[in-house]
C-alpha cells in the first residue's frame, strides 16, 4: 500500500509541476507580447540578458524556419511524442530527484507545444549576449528544459559516483 501512496504522490508532484510551469511559461510569453515591440532590443536587470521579442517558427537556433503548415504539424506531432516518452520516464523514474528533472523538461516542452499550437510559431524573448556577442534568444520554456536535463545530469553522475564508492 506504501507504494502505491508513493506512486500517486509523484504522478500528483509530475501533474503540479507541469501545470505549474506551464502556467508560468505562457504568461510570460503573453507578458512579453504584450510588452515588448517585435525585434526591438530593450535593457533587463540582468546584465547580460536583455529583452528583444522574436517569433521562431522552426527548431532550436531558427533551424527550419520555413512556416509551412506541413512543418508546424510535424514539430507539433514529434513534440508530443517526445513529452510522452519523457512523461513515461517521469512516471516509472524510482528517483525523486530525477522525476522532477523529468517533469521540468515536460513543463518547459509542452510550454512550447501550447504556444507552437497556438500561434504556429514560439515566442522567445529572452536574449543572452555578453560583450555585444549575441548567443541566442530564448524563453522561460527553453530555459525550463534545460534545468531539467543539467538536474537529471547532475543525480545521474552523482549516483554513478555514490554507487563505485560502495565498491
């Protein structure tokens, strides 16, 4: 019966921190869209991150940014493949740290599904650039996905590590 409890409490924690991040994703993207002018660079309180609102209809970095309806679909249909098969490790993950590394990943993928879903494009905002060399231009979504693989990272060599001290 304990885990079964178990069980429910972290599909219920994978549901919250979806939601949750979800949530947070699309408001800042509304935020952004109805704040900022489209390609317009404006300071942030971040040093080295300012805001400058961009639509990217295609992959990471602009890749395929064709804006045909065929390719939007296609990102759309591998996209909730790729949330599906990340959710399922979620749900058999033993680790509870790794479960929310999983379920931060799912978050900030499917943020960018609903938007892509949407709008047929993503909305970025987010403009890393040190020095006036620009690095890319991203979203809290993008941002959520790769907290979560440096988490899921990070407790995998931790517990490679722990586990050749036990030998």
């Amino acid at each position: 019966m304990k885990t079964e409890k178990k069980g429910n409490l972290y599909k219920l924690n994978i549901f919250l921190v979806l939601c949750f991040l979800v949530a947070v994703d699309l408001w800042t993207k509304n935020l952004a869209v109805s704040s900022l002018s489209l390609g317009n660079s404006e300071e942030f309180f971040i040093p080295f991150i300012d805001l400058l609102l961009l639509y990217n209809s295609g992959i990471a970095f602009g890749m395929l940014d064709n804006k045909n309806q065929f390719q939007i679909y296609g990102l759309l249909v591998v996209g909730a493949i790729i949330v599906s098969y990340i959710l399922y490790l979620a749900v058999k993950e033993t680790s509870y740290k790794k479960t929310l590394g999983f379920s931060i990943i799912a978050g900030g993928a499917l943020g960018n599904i609903i938007d892509r879903a949407i709008n047929g494009f993503v909305t970025d905002f987010l403009h890393l650039k040190i020095n006036n060399f620009s690095f890319f231009i991203f979203n809290m979504a993008d941002a959520f996905i790769t907290i979560g693989a440096i988490l899921i990272i990070y407790f995998e060599l931790k517990t490679n590590s722990d586990d050749a001290k036990t030998y």
